[in-house]
C-alpha cells in the first residue's frame, strides 16, 4: 500500500482515492454491451409458441421459413407481421437444455405463430422484436412470393423492396384517421374517349374494368388519372398509381389535392426522404390513406382493399427495379390486379408492345380517342429525311436543316421550343444501305455486329454471317448508323443569338419553363413542361434513336418522341414537330400519323412470327464462360428450352458505372439467353432457381447472374 493511500483516511487528502474511482468507473463504461439474451431456461408461451420466420437471407438456398420458440417475455409483440431478430447458423451441435443457441444475429419477419413445429430438433428463440408495428400483412406476403416465383428470385429479396426500412421517430408516431369517401367525380376530359365516361363509372359503381389507355397528347392526362383514382375513392376502396419518376409524380399529386383536397392520398417518392417516406407509407398500411401515387416501390404499397391499379407510361426503364430479382412495375401490378380482382388501368401517350398484348389476349380493353379528337389534341408532324439533308445546303453548314430553323424561328414568335437530343452513349448497329432495314441473323434474328471490321457475326447467338443480304430489297451492302447528339445546343445558340438557350439533362433537369420565347435543349426523358405547351419542337438525329442495338429500338424511339410531341400545343394552335429522321422508318411513319397502336400491333405480329417477347418468356444467364457452361449443363430445363448462345458479354465502359451483366474489370464474361413458348415461363423460372439454389448450396465455385425477362436483349 502506498503512502498516497495510507493517508487516505484523511478527509483532506482524499484525492488520489476518488481518481481511483474515476478510472474505475471509466474502465467499466467501456466494456461492451452484452448481447441480446438466448433466454436459456425462460419460461416459452403458453399459447401458439412457435414462431414460423422469414429470414433476411436473400440467398436462394434459404429461401425459406424457419421456425422459432416464442419466450413468454415476447409472447404479447410477437405477432404475425413484426420485425424481430434471430440468431441463424448456430447448428445442431450447440444445444442446452432442449434450446438452440449461439449463432449470428439476423433480422427477419414473423410470417405466423403455430402451436408446434413439424422441425424434430432443438427450436432456437426469438432474440427480441424489434418493433411490435406489424409492416407485413398476408396480402403483401402472397404477393411478394408470386413476384419471387415469377422472376427466379427469393422472398427476402423482394421484401427488401417491398417494405421500407424502419424510421422509429415515424413509427412513433400516430396516423391521422381516414377521412370518407369523396363523392364521385365528373368525367371531365375524360369527355374526349368514346369509353372515358363508362369507365370511371365502372370505377365508381365498385367494378374491376381492365383498360389499356392510349392517352390523347397535351397537358390533361394527370388530371384524368386523378380522377380514375377519385371514382375508385368514391367506391370506398383504395388505388394505386405508379409512375416513372418523381417529376411525373408531382403532377398527379397536384391534381389529385386539386381535386380532392389534401389527406386523401399519400406519396411515395425517393425524394420525400426515408423519415418522411416511411411515416407515408404506415398511414397506407394503417388504412388512413387509401390512394398512393408513388414510382417504382410503390408497386408494392399496401393499399387497404384495394380497387384500381394503374401504370403510367409502362414503357419507361424506370419501371424495371435495378435489385434483385429485378421486377417490373407493370408484371407486379398485373398479378395485383389478378389475385386482388381489381381494376387495371395501363396509360401512356404511346402504346408498348405488351400492352398491344393485353388487348390482343382479351386481357384488357381499349381506351382510345377516335381520329377526331386526335386532330384537335396532337400537332402538326413533318419529316426531314436523308435526301433533304443532301440537297441543304444550311444543313451541310449548320447541321440544322432549312425546315427545322424556320419552324423554330415561327415558333419563337409565340413561345418556346424544345429540341431533343439523343442522349450519349447510343452504340451503332449495321443496316441495309439501300433501304435501312436492320441487319439480322439468319438463325435466330439477331443483330448483326462487325467486332473487326471484317467480319459479320450475330449479337446473341454467336454464328458468323459470309453471306449476308437484305431480305427487305436484296442489297448486300451494309452501313453504320449515326449515333450522338453534335454539340446541338451551341449550335443553336449561335443560330439564334437573341434568344436564351436552356437546358435539360442528366447532371441538371428542369421542371417546367415560361411560356416566354426561349429555346430548351433537353435528352429524352428530361423534358420539361412548358406554361401553355411548347409552341413548336424538334426532333433531332432520329437515327441515333432508331439505331440502338436492341429489339426495342423502334419502339422505344417512338415512345420518346411522343412523349416530347406530346408537350406541343395542338395543331389548330399552331404547334409543330420536326423530325429529323427517314421518313420511311416505321416508327416515323406511326409519328407522322399518331398512330402507336398500330406500330405496336405490327411490332407485336413480327415477334409472334418470330418467337421473341413477349410472346415467348426470356431469361438470361451471364457469368465466366466455365460457370454458364456448367450451370446450362446442370440445370433441367424445360424440354421446349432455345438456348441462344452463349456470346461474349462487353465489359462496362471507362468513367461509366457497372451495370446488371456487365463484365467484371479485367475479366471475360458470357451471356446465353433462354427461350420457352408461352405456357413454360413459370416452368423455366422453376428449373433455373432451382440450378442456382442447388449450386448455391454445394458452394460449387462461381455463381452466375440470371434475369428473367431482361430489358434489353440486344
């Protein structure tokens, strides 16, 4: 003992004793916390003492429930629904006393309790719930497990986007009561379609009618989607309109306050913030809102009772989800509407190739406008093709042709001008040089690619093409396309010196503009709304569009430049569109005429013929060339299974984000795609999720990547 300590008796000298303590107390607050309890020896519920549980384990092996013992502590939180944690991958051999313990700790999801299990070996408990909110209803849960079914995914990982992470300041918080139905509303502009006024009707008599929407162009159509969702409120149920982008949900969120007020509907956009977001998304699961006007995760809001489902613009890459396993908003709300009996509605100004299915399969019904109507609504469409350009001379100088810088000039006069510019990164293709029709394969059609400058080989299947020729006009005689938008906006600048230039894009998107003369140079996508429509627009480099390796190309060109048309005032006020495109392309023809749903039906009719979505069912599978051989080896595909492939797969581009597919850096991948007719899609998805679970679960090497209807097949 010190002398320090010795004269610590000392009232006066009791310092050194009570820094002793000071570092005592010090040493002590710095040991971990101790984990959760395993509740070795607690005492379990009386009633219904299993817990079935969902775990967070996105891996398809697990895709699973798992069975917990309840503690009598958490008998009265844990319910069907709530969040909880629990420990996975103890194994058999750490069992006390008839408990389970040890292992990591995991969230999960109480999917049910039960009264005993059909597991024969030690139950593990629930660590704690973490919340007693329950966030997963049996609704949902059907759901999630039809759309992991459909896509070769596991549960987990559509719950992921299904359910929002958890804010507790939100939770903590009450939801407002609901408030009654609003009465039903008047058709409005819903005037203009010839089935407009039976519809809502439909709507507001408690029926589920199924319609494809092909929606007239001009400012009216977020109105008319509001009250859709009206007439459904006024039925006492609930609705649910996607859309693609936050942008586009401010509209109908501003019309449908201005039409019914506020408290009627939630919002769901990632704009909103996850506080905020999520306080949203419990009044809708708590039934104090029942309308929800959201993008892509709000295919999944739990609506109360729901009535009508609705997709806007189904065409857009937004509505495909970027995670695992990759659903689309319009398949999703197919099923909701299916399983839950309530109405469809699918809208966009142009019309997609499933939707022409829908119709076609009697699924849906047509909604449309008659030629009339489509008259007074739509602007005037005039075309500059190649033979134009050539005998130009302003645009041999300028690259603006004669037609399109008169437009501007009138259109300046009263308003301002959108030109749309192709977006970068749009690779060329080979086409016919006499006619311009796309060069495909023999085999299976794909495109056609010259890697080396010499050589012909096709994009999906692989074969070599040495005797290609044009089966539309005979020519053997191929060029490239043109692909990229050439510094457009100061061109025009330069072309138009007293005006402003504005413009909109990836880096910077503007929401709407003044009706003040101005010239508004945006990408496709990034258009904004003008005050009054745009008193004219152009439609620049039509090739790059319509030259995109893709099966879509001709329908996703067509898609923006409606979108951009749509933004014109109509034709008796003067609003005109320049395209700068062949005029005898198929999706300029279908501008010129406003005619999406033919091009879709044509479009629709050549895929039948040749077998390709969504006609048939697709899937791809990429990873190393070694893995994809022995996965296509293992898997038991159904009988009727077309491999096409494989082919190797590019590696991302330098200074671009990595995307689904891509190669990893310094390494060779290799995609096949798979094909079954209609019928065996659900048995393809069932083989393939099977293969990887089974590799998953062997720990056989590397894993391959698998996507049910890909986006993009080349």
């Amino acid at each position: 003992m010190s002398s320090d300590n010795e004269r610590s008796e000392d009232p006066e000298r009791g310092a050194p004793e009570q820094l002793a303590l000071i570092r005592e107390t010090v040493r002590q607050a710095k040991v971990p916390r101790a984990k959760p309890r395993t509740w070795r020896g607690a005492a379990l519920a009386k009633e219904l003492p299993v817990a079935r549980v969902l775990v967070n384990k996105g891996a398809l092996h697990l895709d699973q429930y798992f069975d917990y013992a309840v503690p009598e502590e958490l008998d009265a939180d844990a319910q069907p629904g709530v969040r909880v944690r629990v420990r996975f991958g103890a194994g058999a051999r750490h069992v006390r006393g008839g408990r389970r313990e040890g292992g990591g700790l995991i969230d999960g999801f109480l999917v049910e309790r039960l009264a005993e299990s059909d597991y024969t070996g030690a139950l593990a408990a629930l660590a704690y719930v973490v919340s007693p909110e329950p966030v997963l209803g049996p609704e949902l849960l059907t759901l999630a497990r039809a759309v992991a079914d459909r896509y070769a995914g596991s549960l987990a990982d559509v719950l992921q986007l299904a359910v929002p992470p958890r804010n507790g300041r939100a939770e903590s918080k009450p939801s407002p009561a609901p408030l009654p139905p609003p009465p039903a509303p008047s058709a409005g502009s819903w005037e203009r379609y010839a089935q407009g006024p039976a519809f809502l009707r439909a709507l507001a008599g408690g029926g589920a009618p199924r319609a494809v929407w092909t929606a007239l162009p001009g400012p009216h159509w977020p109105e008319e989607i509001a009250r859709a969702m009206a007439a459904t409120l006024a039925s006492g149920r609930g609705a649910l309109v996607v859309v693609p982008d936050g942008r586009t949900a401010g509209r109908v969120d501003a019309a449908l306050t201005g039409l019914l007020g506020k408290g009627h509907h939630a919002l769901l956009t990632a704009d909103s913030g996850p506080e905020k977001r999520y306080r949203e998304w419990l009044g809708v699961r708590r039934g104090s809102v029942r309308a929800v006007v959201g993008t892509r995760a709000a295919m999944f809001a739990p609506v109360t009772d729901l009535g009508l489902v609705a997709v806007w613009d189904d065409g857009d890459s937004s509505h495909s989800d970027d995670h695992a396993p990759f659903p689309h908003v319009r398949e999703v709300l197919e099923l909701r509407a299916a399983h839950g009996r309530c109405a469809f509605l699918l809208g966009g100004t142009n019309c997609t190739v499933e939707a022409a299915q829908l119709v076609e399969s009697g699924w849906a019904l047509p909604l449309r406008a008659d030629r009339e109507q489509l008259r007074i609504a739509a602007p005037l469409v005039r075309t500059v093709g190649d033979g134009e350009l050539a005998r130009d001379g302003a645009a041999r100088a300028a690259r603006l042709p004669s037609l399109a810088w008169q437009t501007v000039r009138d259109g300046l006069r009263s308003g301002p001008v959108l030109v749309q510019v192709p977006r970068r990164g749009y690779a060329p293709r080979l086409a016919c040089e006499r006619c311009r029709e796309p060069a495909r394969c023999r085999h299976c059609a794909g495109p056609l690619q010259a890697p080396d400058q010499r050589d012909l080989n096709c994009a999906w299947c692989g074969r070599a093409e040495t005797a290609w020729h044009c089966v539309a006009c005979g020519s053997d005689r191929l060029r490239a396309r043109i692909v990229g938008a050439r510094r457009t906006a100061e061109e025009l600048g330069r072309a138009f010196p007293a005006v402003p230039v504005r413009t909109s894009g990836r880096d910077h998107i503007l929401d709407s503009v003044p009706q003040a003369p101005a010239l508004v140079v945006s990408t496709p996508g990034a258009e904004p709304v003008a005050e009054g429509g745009y008193a004219a627009a152009l439609l620049l480099d039509g090739w790059a569009m319509v030259g995109r390796p893709d099966l879509r190309a001709g329908e996703e060109a067509l898609r923006r430049w409606t979108a951009a048309a749509s933004l014109v005032r109509g034709q008796p006020e003067g609003g005109t569109v320049v395209i700068v495109a062949e005029p005898t392309l198929r999706p300029v023809q279908a501008l010129v005429r406003w005619d999406p749903v033919g091009h879709a039906r044509r479009e629709l009719a050549e895929r039948a013929e040749l077998g390709f979505p969504p006609v048939s069912r697709m899937a791809a599978v990429t990873g190393s060339p070694d893995a994809l051989a022995a996965f296509l080896t293992a898997a038991e595909l159904p009988p009727e299974t077309q491999v096409l492939g494989p082919v190797p797969v590019p590696g991302a581009e330098p200074g671009r984000p990595r995307r689904f597919g891509d190669a990893p850096p310094g390494e060779s991948w290799e995609r096949a795609l798979l094909r079954v007719p209609p019928g065996c899609g659900a048995a393809l998805a069932a083989a393939l999720k099977a293969a990887q679970a089974a590799r998953l679960s062997r720990g056989s090497g590397e894993q391959v990547r698998i996507r049910v209807d890909p986006p993009d097949i080349g």
